[in-house]
C-alpha cells in the first residue's frame, strides 16, 4: 500500500524510547509498527529466528550434496553396466574375428580344390569347377556380410567407449566439484 500521507502526534520521550524499541524487537520500522498497533494487527516477535534460518541452510546444504552423492553413485552403476555390456561386445567381435579367420581358410581350401579340379578329366573338372565357382561366390558373400557386421561391431564399440569416456570424465568433474563445496562448506 502507498504511503502518502503524514500523521503527527504528541507522546512522552519514555513512549517514543518504548515504540522504537519495540519496532526495533519486531524488526518494523517505526511508521509499520505503530499503524499495524493502531489497526488492531497482531505483531509477533520470534526471537532466536537467524539461527533457525542458519541451521535450515545447513540442512539444505546437506540436502543438495546428498542429492548429489546419489547421483554420482546412479552414474557409477550407469558406467558399470556399460562397461559390462562393452566387455561383452569386445568377446562377440572377437568371436567373429575367429569366424573371419575361418571363412579365409575355408576360401584358401577351395582356390587349392580349384587347382586340383584342373588336374582332373574334363567331363569331371567342370562340374567341380561350377561347384568351386559357387562354393567361392557363397564364400564371397559370406566374407562382405561378416565383414560388414564386424565393421558395424566395431563402430557401436567405439561410440560406447566414448560415451563411458565422456561420463567417466563427467563423474570425475562432479566429483571433484562436490569435494570444493565440502571444503568450503566445512570452513
């Protein structure tokens, strides 16, 4: 409410020592003070009230670096999880790579059957040949699939890796950040 207007009275010096005290107590300016008395408006003084106000800070203080320790533990365990599921891809692209291996002797197996088809009788060595050729051909495509899967193997692998790079730098900024304002919260 806007105030506007002036009110002047006449009181005794020991009156106006009581109403600034008072004011004072209930933290009001004068003016606030004797218009809310006037207006019949309960004035209440709680006494102790900064350090009500100091300890809910503290607790609050508490509050947010529990907040913040649960967080940290729930991404330490996001991490876990990850790093277990990268151990696991690592031993699938490492199995594909035995079957790239084998798919390669199978392939050396056939070009040394070839050779040898050619050594046979004629009526023989094309019918081999055709089986060598489609044997090579199935070969082939089964090389470009694996191939193309330990590709995108290894891809999801490096972004996984960096991701759990990126969150393990993450953790360890928060972590560092949580150990300032422990310190300084302690001082």
């Amino acid at each position: 409410m806007k105030k506007d207007k002036q009110f002047s009275i006449r009181i005794s010096k020991q009156d106006l020592e009581t109403i600034r005290r008072k004011a004072a107590q209930a933290h009001m300016s004068q003016s606030d003070y004797v218009t809310s008395c006037c207006l019949g408006k309960k004035i209440i003084i709680i006494d102790g009230l900064k350090e009500v106000l100091r300890q809910q800070k503290a607790i609050g203080n508490n509050l947010n670096q529990l907040t913040v320790l649960a967080n940290m533990l729930e991404m330490q365990e996001r991490l876990f999880r990850q790093q277990m599921q990268l151990d696991a891809d690592l031993k699938t692209l490492l199995t594909k790579q035995d079957a790239q291996e084998a798919l390669t002797e199978m392939q050396l197996s056939a070009a040394e059957f070839a050779r040898q088809a050619g050594n046979l009788s004629v009526r023989y060595s094309s019918a081999c040949k055709e089986l060598t050729d489609s044997t090579k051909m199935a070969l082939n495509t089964v090389t470009r699939e694996t191939n193309q899967q330990l590709s995108n193997m290894a891809q999801a692998a490096k972004k996984k890796i960096c991701l759990c790079a990126w969150i393990s730098i993450t953790a360890v900024i928060l972590c560092a950040a949580l150990c300032a304002l422990v310190v300084l919260w302690s001082r």
